[in-house]
C-alpha cells in the first residue's frame, strides 16, 4: 500500500506540473501593458517551474505579483514552485488563495489535490476532484477522474473508486492507469474474466508493465490456470524489477524461490 502512495504521489506531482508551458525570456522593446506584462511574467515562470529552476520562477512570479496580487494563476504558480522547494505551508497558502479567488479554476483544484494527495490527506482531496470532475470544459478532466479513483482507493471506497476509473476510461480509452486499477478491482471481485479484458487493453496501451501490471497478470494467470502465461510474467518481474515490492510478494507465493 505505501509503494502505491508512493507511486500515486509522483503520478499526481508529474500531472501538476504537465501544465508548463514553453517560452523564451525577451527584453521588452516598449513598456507592455499590465495585462500582457502579467501574462509573460506568469507564462515565464511556468517555463522555469518545469526545469526546476525555482529561483527565476519566483523571480517572475514576484514582478507579476507586483502587477496584481489578485490574480489566481500568480498564486497557483507560487503554489507549485512552494510545493517543490518543500515549504509547505506556503505552497497550501497560495493554493487556496488561488481558489479563493477564482472559484472555477479547475487546474489549480486539480493540483492541489495533487497536494493533498502527497500529504496524505485523502478526503480533503477528494473534496477538490469532486468539483474539478464537475468542470466539462476541463481539458484534463479525464486524468481528473484517475485521480480521484486514486484518492478512493486509498479510502477504501472500491466502488467509488471503479467508478471513477470508468469515466475516465469513458473519455480516454487508453489511459493506462484507469486501465490497469479497474483490472485490479475487478480481479479482487473475482471478477477474472473483467479483469483479463482490461488487463488485455491496458497490454497494448504501454510499451513496458509496470511491476504492479506484472504482478497482476502472474495472479490472473495462476486464477486460470494458465502455467505458461504465469510463468512469462513472472519471469518478466524478476528480470525488469528484481527489487520491487512485487517481486518479494511474488517469490514468498513461491515460498521464497522461482
């Protein structure tokens, strides 16, 4: 359970900062007006957000702050650079001026989920998917419902958290992860034959399983008695990902050897 926290919390911190886009810094021929001087100052400090250079992203972000200090994607990109330095109570500060000040922003709801996420803080995350899911004209709404089938699982709530994957799966059919997570509900509903179909799609959605999907399809095989797909996998797992948390789960069905 905690290497999938761990690996739900990068899912969720790479999708936060998927948003950052590309320019270049220019010296300004003649003096811009406030509204687009804001928009580049803040365009700018996304661009060094996703290098991962914090000092020049606050650099920005502090003379777009100067301009308008009300402005919820000033305080989002604050958020993000906060989050990353580790100064958290500063970053939890501006994602909720953020939303404060604009209620319907669903980007920046979306990653402070991610936030909260990372924190532990299930339902409070959920609390902010549940309105970011409600937005259709969010561009990452799909990746949203992902999202909050993850916060579900780690709420214990299957159901909820399946049928959040669904709607993903509704908008994206290849997203691995809904892919792969409603494999994993449907076998432990020991629902095989569900699980083997998504397990399938989400074969041919990725170039290379994860230890997790491998390990899926080891206990898919063992359910139908498959010994030569069992034996693929397995093999699989211990060569790509001899250290993983699956491989030991799946040496000890094993009682320890191959």
């Amino acid at each position: 359970m905690h290497r999938l926290i761990r690996w739900a919390a990068a899912l969720l911190a790479a999708m936060a900062l998927a948003g950052c886009v590309t320019h270049t810094e220019r010296v300004f021929t003649q003096p811009p007006s406030p509204e687009k001087a804001l928009k580049q100052r803040v365009e700018l400090a996304r661009q060094y957000i996703g290098e991962g250079n914090w000092e020049n992203a606050k650099r920005n972000l502090q003379q777009a702050y100067r301009i308008d200090p009300n402005n919820a994607e000033v305080h989002e990109a604050f958020a993000l650079v906060y989050q990353s330095t580790g100064e958290q109570e500063l970053a939890e500060d501006h994602f909720e001026q953020a939303i404060r000040i604009d209620r319907g922003f669903s980007r920046a709801r979306n990653n402070y989920a991610a936030f909260l996420y990372s924190q532990r803080r299930y339902e409070e995350a959920e609390e902010q998917l549940e309105y970011v899911v409600k937005d259709p004209l969010y561009n990452a709404r799909p990746r949203a419902f992902v999202n909050l089938g993850l916060c579900r699982l780690q709420l214990a709530d299957n159901t909820g958290a399946e049928e959040a994957f669904r709607r993903a799966l509704a908008m994206e059919r290849s997203n691995a992860v809904a892919l792969l997570e409603t494999a994993i509900l449907r076998y432990e509903a020991e629902d095989y034959t569900a699980a083997e179909k998504y397990y399938g799609v989400y074969r041919t959605a990725v170039r290379q399983q994860s230890a997790r999907a491998l390990w899926l399809g080891i206990r898919l095989a063992r359910a139908e008695g498959d010994l030569n797909a069992e034996g693929s996998y397995a093999m699989a797992l211990r060569n790509l990902y001899p250290d993983s948390a699956e491989y030991q789960a799946y040496r000890t069905t094993q009682g320890g050897g191959e």
